[in-house]
C-alpha cells in the first residue's frame, strides 16, 4: 500500500490523543504480530517536539512514559513544566550542536541522534555523575542524502568503536531517518540496510539491542525489518501547525 493511501485512511484531525495513542499502539501490535515478533520488543516513543506540556501530559495520563524531542531550549521548558513526572523517560532525537550538549548530557536518559565523535565525547564529558550513562544510538545516513545528519556506514564501526570506550555514554545500538521520497519498497531497504548494520555490530562484539526506526507513515515496514524503537509525532500529537 502506498504512503498516500495508509494516511487517507489515518485522518488524525477530531481524535483525541488518548484514541491517538490507542490507535498507533494496535498498528504497532499488528505488525509486530504480522512479523512474528512479541509487541512488548517495540517501545513507543511519542514525539513531543512543537506540541505544548499540556499534550505529553495528556499522553502521559494514558500511559505512555517515552517521549522525544528535536530541540534544545523547547524541551528544557517543556520538562520544567512537567518534572513532577519523574517516572517519564525524555529521548534527543534532533540534530546536535557541539556548542549546545552540555543540556543534552545533563536532561536526557537516552540520545539518538549521535553522528560525530566531538558531540559524543562532549556528552561524554558533560553526563553528571549522579545520572546513569546516557543511552545511545548513532544516527546513520542510511539512503547517503547531502543533506542529512548521519554517520555514513563506511565510517560507522570507527564512531562506534571510539563511543563504547566513553564511559558515560552507553552504545545502544542505531538509529535512521530514510529518505523521505522513498517508495515502500525503498523503505523496506533502507530498514534492512539499518538492521544488517546493527548484526555487523553484534559480529563485531558490541553489545547493541537498539534499531531506533519507523515514523508516523512507515512505522509498520520499520517493525517488519526489526524496529525495537519507533518514533511517532502526527499519529498521536496531530499535524504540526506550529512548525518552527
Ligand atoms: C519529527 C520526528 C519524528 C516523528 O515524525 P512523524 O512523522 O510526525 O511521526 C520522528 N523522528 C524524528 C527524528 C523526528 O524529527
């Protein structure tokens, strides 16, 4: 089925979030049944990021606890609000600075968007000592568009290898946006290329469980080629109309 034909069928307009989530949660069991995988091996993480407190409060009131964020400052106003929830677990998943990782280290539990080895050794040295070690995917360029942030895979065991000797940061595995023109076929692909990556890894010794994969629009090929995060904002928050 194409992208276009699943969104006609997922208007997200008149639901509340509670239906929203309810919904993204049963596409998320169907395939991981469909796939022949246990639901409970994929996290949903609601992705938060331009939609107010009062939206991940209302989210969090329905259960869910994962939550992602694109940008800095928006965030640290968005966890001021709502720190009285302290079971809730924040995720980085935009673009890092250098300038700007001393928040990330010290706000988040996990960071997904890792795609140098300067970001990673300043969170390194940044990560409080009374926090756990930030949990970590690297982000790969995985359809090796000019314009995206990503490791590319020929350098991905050279980042990964420097990461696992910082002991503040724990390597969890690997995280990708495809190409946004992709066919579903495309998709599948670019999925697969992220999961045989992620096996290299393991072959090579690292200990990694983590394939940070799939969107609102493609969040079902992700789970078919092995997802065990999916990062999912307009399914459940609505359209993004205050896009910054
Ligand atoms: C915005 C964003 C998402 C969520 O995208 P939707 O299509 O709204 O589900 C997921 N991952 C990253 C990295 C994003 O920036």
């Amino acid at each position: 089925m194409s992208k276009a034909t699943h969104n006609m069928h997922r208007p997200v307009i008149n639901h509340t979030i509670a239906d929203a989530l309810a919904k993204v949660t049963a596409r998320i069991q169907q395939a991981a049944q469909a796939a022949g995988r246990n639901c409970e091996t994929v996290r949903l993480i609601a992705v938060s990021k331009t939609q107010p407190a009062d939206a991940v409060a209302q989210a969090y009131a329905n259960g869910q606890r994962d939550f992602g964020e694109n940008y800095v400052q928006e965030a640290l106003e968005k966890q001021a609000e709502l720190n009285a929830l302290a079971d809730l677990q924040w995720h980085f998943i935009g673009p890092i600075q250098s300038n700007k990782t001393r928040p990330i280290a010290e706000n988040f539990a996990w960071i997904h968007s890792i795609d140098r080895e300067k970001v990673a050794q300043r969170l390194n040295d940044q990560r409080p000592p009374h926090l756990p070690p930030a949990q970590i995917c690297l982000q790969v360029n995985i359809d090796d568009e000019s314009t995206k942030s990503g490791v590319s895979l020929t350098e991905l065991s050279a980042l990964a290898k420097a990461v696992s000797h910082m002991p503040r940061l724990q390597l969890r595995g690997l995280m990708a946006i495809p190409a946004a023109d992709n066919t579903p076929e495309q998709q599948h692909q670019a999925f697969r290329k992220l999961h045989n990556a992620l096996t290299e890894l393991q072959t090579q010794g690292y200990q990694v469980d983590t394939l940070s994969m799939g969107m609102s629009g493609d969040l079902e090929e992700a789970i078919a080629e092995g997802a065990t995060m999916v990062r999912v904002g307009t399914d459940i928050f609505g359209t993004r109309t205050n896009t910054r």
